[in-house]
C-alpha cells in the first residue's frame, strides 16, 4: 500500500488524538504565519504612511485603530480557512476508512458451503439427514462423507459437486443435474434418479445404486464395473427428456 502523503498522516493524527493538524503539513497556500504577507499593506498603514504629517492625534489614532482591525480580520479569516482543512481532513480519513471497509467485505454468498465456492454452512462431514436442497444451485459443493438420507435434491444444479463417502440412503435426486459429480464409494441405495442426468459421473469403488429408481436417467460416459452395470441394467427403462437418451442406452445395457 502506498504512503500516505504528510497532510493524511497528520489529519490520522489528529483523528486519533483530538488534536490540531501538524501546521508543517498545512497546504503552503495556508499562511500559519502570525505576521501579514510583508508585501501587502492596510488600507490604513498606506494612509497613515502617506499623510502622516498632515493628520490630527485623533485622526492617527483613528486610522490606527482601524488598522488593526483589518489585520485581525484577515488572521480569522485564516484561522478559519486552516479549521476547515482540519474538519475536512479529519473526514476524509473516516470516508476513506469506511470505504476500505466496504471493499474489504465479501459478498452475499448463497445458503450452503463446504469447501466449494458457495455460501455459509458446512456441508461436507455433516448430517444433513432430510435436509431440503430442491431447486438450489449448488455447483462444485462438497458433500463428502456427509449424511444425506432422504434428503430432496429434486431439480438441483449440482454439476461437479462431491458427494465421496456420502450415504444417500432414500435421497431424491429427481431431475438434478450431476454431471461431473464423484459417487465414489458413495452409498446411493433406494435414491431416486428418476431423469436425473449423471454424465461423466465418477463411481469408482464401492459406490452402490441398488434399488434405485433409475426411470429416464442418462448415465452417458459413466465408468461403472461390469457388476454394477448388471444390476442397473436389471431395472433401466425410459427416456431423459432434457437429453433424450435412452436409459439402457446410456448404460450400454444392450451391447
């Protein structure tokens, strides 16, 4: 971060101690000086310098007087000038510190996190047992090794999200979209899948779909093991109708 220059760190100064500003960091246009500009005269030096001679007691004393007062008045008025730099550097610094503030804050983040990009809770290692997440666009979240049973994630924007260990026992994945998501190890059984789309979907392990509702499912590019493609084949039927591919189609049932 750049300095601050001397009359910012002055005005910081006199925010934190109440005190006036350092006159050596006052604009140089600012006079702190108490004598006037050598080369400015009074309406009332130049008369006294030129008629002095000619001019009664009373009249000096008048004219001197009045003098004086010219003089006074022009010191107020700096006086004030430099009152007001003070005022308005001393807000200045509280503007500036509360849009440092306003930068530095994060933005409004969306209802869940777990070591995704979203959000304020915790999802992943979480027993989020019945838990409503229908309609939530939740991509890349992290829900590994949580407990998701019987939790509504109907219609759910869930693309690249992990759901490694998890235990989605009876969990409704209906019309959700996991493509990319990590089934790894995952225990899916009795999950309804019913047009949920799981393109390139990882399932690598132990991950288990038995007794799953698979109805219109697309498992396009999904790499499962020879047993597990047996059972699912078992119960594929219907058509997605975002992608329009054919269940067994996808599973490769028929070849």
């Amino acid at each position: 971060m750049a300095a601050l220059p001397t009359i910012c760190l002055s005005a910081l100064r006199a925010l934190i101690h109440g005190g006036p500003l350092d006159s050596s960091a006052a604009p140089s246009s600012v006079s702190t000086s108490a004598q006037p500009s050598s080369g400015v005269s009074s309406p009332g030096a130049t008369y006294l310098a030129s008629s002095s001679s000619s001019r009664s007691v009373d009249e000096h004393l008048y004219y001197k007087e009045a003098d004086e007062k010219s003089r006074e008045d022009e010191y107020t008025e700096r006086d004030y000038e430099f009152a007001g730099l003070q005022r308005f550097g001393r807000a200045s610094l509280v503007a500036l510190a509360a849009a440092s503030l306003c930068y530095s804050a994060p933005g409004p983040a969306l209802a869940f996190r777990g070591g995704g990009p979203y959000g304020q809770e915790v999802t992943r290692g979480q027993d989020l047992t019945g838990r409503d997440f229908s309609g939530l666009t939740l991509i890349k979240q992290d829900f590994k090794t949580s407990i998701l049973r019987q939790a509504n994630f109907k219609g759910a924007k869930l693309f690249g999200s992990s759901f490694f260990d998890s235990d989605l026992t009876g969990a409704d994945l209906t019309d959700a979209d996991l493509r990319g998501c990590d089934f790894s190890l995952a225990n899916a059984q009795k999950a309804n899948l019913t047009n949920a789309i799981l393109e390139g979907a990882l399932v690598t392990g132990n991950t288990s779909f038995k007794n799953a509702v698979i109805t219109g499912a697309d498992f396009t590019e999904v790499g499962w093991r020879d047993d597990q493609r047996k059972e699912l084949c078992k119960i594929a039927d219907g058509t997605n109708p975002v992608t329009g591919n054919s269940t067994r189609e996808t599973l490769l049932c028929d070849y």
